[in-house]
C-alpha cells in the first residue's frame, strides 16, 4: 500500500508542476498582454486616424499584434479568442474612463456657466488642462 502511494506521488508531483508552471506562465503572459494592448489600441488609433469606419480593422490589427508577441508553446494556451476578449476588455475601460472625464468635464463647464461666466466649452477644456 505505503508503494502505491510513492509511485503515485511520485507521478503526481511533476504533473503538477507542469500545470502550476504553465497556469503562472499563463497569468504572466495575460498581465502582459493586457497592459500591452492599450499600448497597441493607442497605436492602431494614430495608424488608422484617416480612416472611416476602421474600427474592425483596428481591433484586428491589435489582436495580431499581441499574438505575434505570445511564444509558440504559449499559443496552446493562449489563443486568439482569448486575446479578443484582452483587447475588448481593455477598450472598454479606456472608453468608461474618458466617459467619466468627459463627464466631470461637462458638470464642471456647466456650473461654470451656472455661476454667470460664459465661453466656449472646448475653449474652456483648454484652460482647465493648461
């Protein structure tokens, strides 16, 4: 019984290695990525600034440009499904976050305009910002 036991354990100890290396290689590699794909949405924005109606070719272009930094023996893991809900997920949370500021930056103009002042809004967006 005690021999069953070591040869299970035995057995058991480098699978698991081998799943809790690849699961800590696998949240590396999203960390990563994740913080990469800003980089890369900001990127596809200024290469595709002159276009109309680019916003698929954008995403595509950003998802291939995350794959291609993932390493073959992760892209078993890592698929491009996955990265295309990195970069939806981060692109909502870039637009939340400039909804909230354009948010706080119309209440701020309005009550500016409230307390009898007058002006231009994105004149008075410049302002705040400088």
């Amino acid at each position: 019984m005690l021999e069953i036991l070591e040869t299970i354990i035995r057995i058991a100890v480098p699978i698991l290695t081998l799943i809790f290396g690849a699961l800590s290689a696998y949240f590396r590699a999203h960390d990563k990525l994740r913080g990469s794909s800003i980089k890369y949405i900001a990127e596809a924005e200024e290469l595709y600034k002159d276009s109309t109606k680019a916003g698929g070719q954008k995403f595509s272009w950003v998802v291939e440009a995350l794959y291609d930094l993932i390493p073959a023996p992760l892209r078993i893991i890592i698929s491009k499904k996955c990265i295309e809900k990195i970069v939806q997920s981060s692109f909502d949370s870039i637009e939340a976050y400039a909804r909230m500021q354009l948010d706080m930056a119309v209440e701020k103009y309005l009550k500016y305009i409230n307390d009898g002042k007058s002006g231009d809004f994105i004149d008075f967006i410049k302002d705040d910002i400088e």
